[in-house]
C-alpha cells in the first residue's frame, strides 16, 4: 500500500500491476483474494487503480476469477490479457461485457501449442484482432507492444475509425525503444511505462528471463536503439 500513498502524495499519474502469484495464490485462492482486496480499496480510497498481471497458463483461469470476483464490487481494478493464449479472444469478450479495462500485450511465457500460438504471424494477427475489439469498446485499455508493426496497425485502425488518441494508451517497458516512446509522446499518444519496483526487482528480472531465455535476445536487441 506504500506505494499508492506515494504516488498520492507525488501527485503522479501512475498506477499499480501485480501479479497474483506475489499476492499469495499459491497459499491459495481466497488468500490471494483477501490480500488483492486490500490493495483494491485502499487505491480506490486515493483515487487510483490496480492492474492484475498475468502469468503463465497454469494460473490464467484463477487470475480471471480474481478479477471478475472484484470488478463486480471495485470498478477500478484491471486486467492483462496474452495475445499468443488460444482461449483470449474468449476472455476479452468477457471482459469487456462488463466493462473492464484490458491491457492487452503478446505474452512472454513458454506455452505449450495446446494453449499457445507458437508462430509469430499468428501471435501478431491475434493481438490485432484483440486489439480492434479493444479500440471498438469505449473503454481506456492499454496496449502494451514494442513491435512496430503492432503500434502502426493500432495507429492505423484508429485513424481510419475516427478514434481519438486520448481513447486509449501505448505501454512500454522502463529503458525500452525510448526513441520510439518519445516519438509516440510527440505524435500525441498516451504512453505510460512499466517499471518493475521495489527492492527484489533484480530477481523478478532474472524469473522473467527464466521463463523464456528468448525475452533475453529481445531485451539486447532492443536496449540499445534509443
């Protein structure tokens, strides 16, 4: 909650993502629930909102269920949903029936073909597809890439359907593609930016690249175009 009480104070316009696995789903799902309630009132007690993370397949049905469980009582918590899971365009159909805020990105886990689309091209077409329904909808969504291509086909279908910049947000990685950040910020768009905090931030990095030793290639590839 420190955090919430900082941002306040700082006046900042910024806001909280946690994954459910820190909050204790492992110790259970009413433990995890209780704990993210918590967090839920108090950020709506200094006017903010708290994003619930998603991680791998394992826990997506769970992470779902928190969310839905609090956004019937709390409208101003979130979700993330992963463009490469098969069941997503479900989810965000969901989701977006009672009127929940998406951050929609690719995903960054290794899933089995069972549950994931293993080829960029589809990955790529199902974020699109995700992401029009998204701009469609009438609610503020983020929509979390680096890939060019996924933010100049946003770009695009906005443009071509009249929606305005300010009706949705660009989110990024701390230190990633900054030339691109800063270009988007210029154009007009809304870009907010993830930055892991806290003092175990070294070891949730060193977990995420774990994961997927490809999100290693991606974070060199793109950490020196600034």
């Amino acid at each position: 909650m420190t955090i919430f009480d900082r941002i306040s104070r700082e006046k900042l316009n910024a806001n909280v993502s946690i994954k459910p696995t820190q909050m204790g789903l492992g110790l259970g799902y009413y433990v995890c629930k209780e704990n993210l309630e918590a967090l839920v009132v108090h950020a709506r007690k200094l006017d903010n909102f708290l994003r619930i993370d998603m991680e791998d397949s394992g826990v997506t049905q769970a992470t779902l269920d928190l969310f839905f469980g609090m956004h019937s009582a709390h409208e101003n918590v979130g979700i993330v949903i992963q463009a490469y899971l098969l069941r997503s365009e479900y989810d965000v159909r969901r989701v977006l029936d009672v009127k929940g805020r998406i951050r929609l990105c690719k995903g960054a886990y290794r899933e089995p073909r069972q549950v994931a689309y293993q080829r960029k091209r589809d990955v790529d077409q199902n974020f699109i597809r995700l992401m029009k329904l998204l701009l469609d909808s009438n609610i503020h969504h983020g929509i979390a890439t680096h890939d060019e291509n996924m933010i100049r086909a946003t770009i695009d279908y906005a443009r071509a359907n009249r929606i305005p910049k300010g009706a949705f947000e660009f989110q990024m990685l701390y230190g990633i593609r900054r030339d691109m950040q800063r270009q988007l910020v210029g154009d007009g768009y809304a870009v907010r930016i993830y930055v892991p905090y806290g003092s175990d931030w070294y070891p949730y990095n060193m977990r995420r690249l774990a994961e997927r030793p490809a999100n290693l290639f991606f974070l060199l590839k793109n950490l020196f175009r600034q």
